[in-house]
C-alpha cells in the first residue's frame, strides 16, 4: 500500500522553480534515498511535504489523506516525522527535554507519563549516549550525537515515516556509519518507512532499497539502489551527460 | 542604604515583570509589541466606570481582592490574546519590522479607545489601601507595597519558571522560542503556543497595572508607555527573546535609576533618565547581542 504519493509536485521560490512536476508514490514500509546534486531539489521536496515550504501546484497524500498545504504540525501528527538538514536540536533544552518535545502531540490521559517513560527508554536503548547525558543541554553534543538525538525525537513521535535531510552532513564516515546501523535496525525494529536524502549516491549502494536521483527539480531515474549501483547510468544522470 | 535597596527592587520589579511580557513574545514570534504598554493601561481602566471626573468612579475596583487580582489578570490575559487573535495573527509572516509597525499602531487604537472612555485627565483611584500603611524592618520605615510588591515579583518569576520548566506547555513554548518551525514539525501546535505567549504576557500587564496603580494612586492613559519604554530596553539589553536576561536587566535598571537618584548632584538630578540611558547604551556598546543572548535567531515559518 502506499504511504506516501506525489502528483506533479512543484515549488517556486519567486521566480526560481526548485521542483518541476515530481510525481512519486512510496509503499508503506520502504526505504528511499534521494540523491542528486546540490540544488537539485531534494530539500525543497521534502520540506514541501513535511508543510514548512508551500507548494505551488500539485498534491500531496499521506496515508489516504490530502496534506497539501497542511500546516507542520498537522503533518507531523498524521506520523510524518521530518529531521531537517543541520539537525535542529534544540540547544538549550536538555536531551531529555529535546526528546519531550516530540511527545507533545500525545493525548494527555492517564497513563501519557508512563507511556513517555516507556518511548524514553525505547530511544535511550537504541542510543545509550543519549541516556548517558540526559541532563545536559543538547547543544554541546558533538555532531554524531545531536544527529541520533534527533533521530530519537523523531521516533518520540511514534512515526509512520521519518524523512531525514543528510543525516551524512558534517559527520566523520565511522560515525555516519553507526548512524546508518541505528536506523536501519529501527526500521526493521518498528517498521518504519524511512525516505532519507543524500548527496551521495554511495550510501544507497550500500544499505540498499529504492534509489531516485533528482537533478533539476525532476526524478531523472527511479531503481534499487544495488542494481543501479555506481554505474554509468547513475552517473551520466548525476552530471547530466549527454549521450555522444 | 536599605531604603536604597528595597527602591531599587520594587522598581526593578515592574520593569522586570514588564520586560518579561515583551521578551515572551518576542521569543515565539520575533514581535517587538509596543502595545503592550496600552493593555497595561486598560487593565486599570477596566476597574473604572466611564467618566470624565477627576475622582475615578470605582467600578470593579471595589471587589475584595481575591476577586480584584484574577479580574486584572484575566482582563489582561483576555485582551493581549484579542490583540493576538485579531491583528498579530495575519502578521505572522510578515517581517518583524511591519510587526512592530502593526503593534505601535494597535497600542494607539486602544490608548485612543481609552481617551474617549475616560478623557486624557489622570484619574486618582485608591486601590487595596491597606497596603500603603508602612512598616519597620531592621530600623527602616518601608511602605508594606514595596515588600508585597518584591514578594509578588519574585512569586510571579518563581511560578513561571516552574511553568516552564515542569510543565508539558512550557516546554513547548521553550522549545518553540528556540526554534519555531522546527517545534511545528515535531507536532508543537503554532497557534496555541502563540496564544499562550500572548496571554501569559497580558496577565503579566494585568499584574503591573496592578502593582503601579497601587503604588501611585492615579491612572493615567500614558501610564503604561513610561514603563514600557523602560521594559523594552530591558529586553534589549537582556537579550532579546532570553527571559532570564529580561528580568535580570529590568532589576538591573531599577537598580540604576534609583541609585543614579541618589548619588547624582541635585542639579543633576531632573536628568536622571539622561544617565540611566546612557548606561544603556554603554552596556550595549560591550556587549551588543544583550547580557544573556537568545539562542535560535533564526527565520520563523
């Protein structure tokens, strides 16, 4: 079932169009890379979907329903968890109230407490620096470390799908690396759909699932990940060769 | 020397308590709201019965207190989020200089709104007059006022501090100050968290109305734009959009206007303000981001 559908997406800023028609329909338990250049668009596309940049024209459909134009947090509540390009913790909260705060859409019942206690333990199992430094603010975390916070945030959210904007930026290959093995576990864990942008098409050779390359505002190639590889196709879509 | 002291709190308190309802604001929605100063004016004038007479006509102001005091607040808390509701809402996008524009311009349609009801007379009203009978603390004749109105800054500080601190809306609205459309992805409700500000700013009006009232007996239309204009530059010099800063610099500057009184010559002394803004500005040359700097500047959605 599909999770998630574009239809002919598109986004201007004045006169600049960062997205060009994107249409695209992911299922329900997938991973996604996005790939492609700098400027290509693939930030754009994932902040017109999460609500924080307007679209121009098009739909966009969570779950069944039509988010188009909804504001964030009514995204956010239907289970589209964003983690934006430059992590955004909040600096001057501590981890665990980084962490509160993506509980603030739980009804507030009886057991809302226990229930955190229990999401708490959950996120500080899957990254137990986190636990270790509970109580000091969140913006002295190194990179690595603000980058799992904010992976941890998300999933307070109890999400259907978390989006994430170069969780590489910034980090050393060994940290991203331990990065990429926490959200993959949790994927298989949770059964999450992760849609996860990337410069870098590597990555995606790497852990595998859906590949699309963006350059100029469009999906110019759509396969898995392993079999488009690092071959020339992706290559000559990446730079836009031309065929001689 | 305790004199000094005891001066120095109860004026630091009201700009303290004035700066707060500035940098609450600000802190959600990068609103500097020069109206302020007018919902602190309406929340006296709510107590009076329309009239032109130089004796205040006491209206509500008669309630006994523990009626009186949530009334303020709540008139206060009510019209700050009307203001909200009906003017700073389709401003949000815009930049914060047409904001400001847009609250400078609410202020004088409530403080006009006021001159019509009341004329531009002052009026001397008598509010909760058992408090300004004095009291002796270590040899020194202090009016009960000032120690209650210390007493009720500090409660206030102390309350909304656990506010923030402890409870589920307050860390959401900590969250949000620091970066707000962040706090909108994770599910933080924008309009509530606005709303919320607003409110806690107008009950903090609603308390300074209160408080100055008490202390100087006349309601006066402009009154709230003389504390304003010194709440403000509080905020600025505490860092605007950090609370902390704003109350430490709001006592900061009660502390300097009364102590300027006092060490300045006599000549000197109608000038006071002069020095005290001058203060300012030195302050502001060392550290222009403000004593305590905000975090998260950045743009809001």
């Amino acid at each position: 079932m599909s999770l998630l559908v574009l239809n002919n997406l598109e986004i201007r800023y004045g006169r600049l169009t960062a997205v060009r028609g994107v249409s695209l329909s992911i299922r329900d338990g997938d991973t996604v890379f996005i790939t492609g250049p700098n400027g290509a668009g693939k930030s754009s596309l994932l902040r017109a979907i999460a609500g924080a940049t307007p679209a121009s024209a098009g739909t966009v459909e969570f779950d069944g329903y039509n988010i188009t134009g909804r504001a964030p947090e009514d995204i956010a509540r239907l289970g589209f968890s964003m983690v934006p390009e430059g992590r955004d913790v909040f600096g001057s909260l501590t981890i665990e109230e980084n962490l509160m705060v993506g509980r603030g859409m739980a009804k507030k019942d009886r057991d809302w407490r226990t229930k955190a206690i229990e999401d708490l333990d959950a996120v500080y199992q899957t990254f137990p620096i986190l636990k270790d430094r509970r109580n000091s603010q969140a913006g002295l975390l190194s990179g690595g470390q603000q980058q799992m916070l904010v992976i941890g945030r998300a999933l307070m959210t109890n999400p259907r799908l978390i989006a994430i904007d170069e969780p590489s930026l910034g980090l050393a290959p060994n940290i991203t690396d331990q990065v990429y093995e926490r959200l993959i576990g949790l994927q298989a864990q949770r059964a999450l759909t992760l849609l996860i942008v990337e410069q870098s098409a590597t990555r995606a050779d790497l852990v595998g699932g859906r590949m699309l390359l963006m350059r100029g505002g469009q999906i110019v190639l759509d396969g898995n990940a392993r079999e488009l590889g690092n071959g020339a196709a992706i290559q000559a879509a990446y730079f836009g060769y031309e065929d001689h | 020397m305790l004199q000094i002291v005891f001066d120095s709190l109860s004026l630091g308190s009201l700009y303290a308590l004035g700066a707060l309802g500035i940098a609450l604001i600000f802190g959600v929605m990068r609103l500097v709201n020069f109206a302020h100063g007018d919902v602190i004016a309406f929340c006296v004038f709510a107590l009076l019965w329309p009239s032109t007479d130089a004796m205040a006509i006491v209206f509500a102001g008669q309630l006994p207190w523990y009626l009186l005091i949530p009334l303020v607040l709540s008139v206060g808390a009510a019209l700050s989020v009307l203001c909200e509701i009906v003017v700073f809402r389709r401003f949000r996008r815009a930049n914060p200089a047409t904001m400001m524009i847009a609250s400078f311009a609410l202020g004088f349609v409530i403080r006009y709104f006021l001159l019509m009801l009341f004329t531009s007379r002052p009026k001397s009203i008598s509010l909760l007059p058992m408090l300004s009978q004095p009291v002796e603390i270590f040899g020194a004749r202090l009016p009960l006022l000032q120690i209650i109105t210390i007493i009720v800054t500090v409660l206030i500080l102390l309350g909304l501090t656990f506010f923030l601190r402890q409870t589920r809306f307050g860390l959401e609205m900590r969250a949000a100050a620091e970066n707000f459309s962040m706090a909108r992805m994770l599910g933080v409700r924008a309009n509530r968290v606005i709303m919320g500000a607003f409110a806690l700013s107008g009950a903090l009006a609603g308390a300074i109305s209160l408080i100055f009232v008490s202390q100087t007996g006349t309601a006066d239309i402009q009154m709230g734009s003389s504390i304003m204009l010194m709440a403000f530059i509080a905020t600025v010099i505490g860092g605007l959009g950090s609370l902390s800063g704003a109350v430490l610099a709001g006592f900061a500057l009660g502390a300097a206007s009364v102590v300027m009184q006092v060490i300045l010559p006599v000549d000197a002394r109608p000038f006071r303000d002069a020095f005290v803004y001058g203060a300012v500005i030195l302050v502001l040359l060392f550290r222009p981001q403000g004593l305590i700097a905000a975090r998260g500047t950045q743009e809001r959605v």
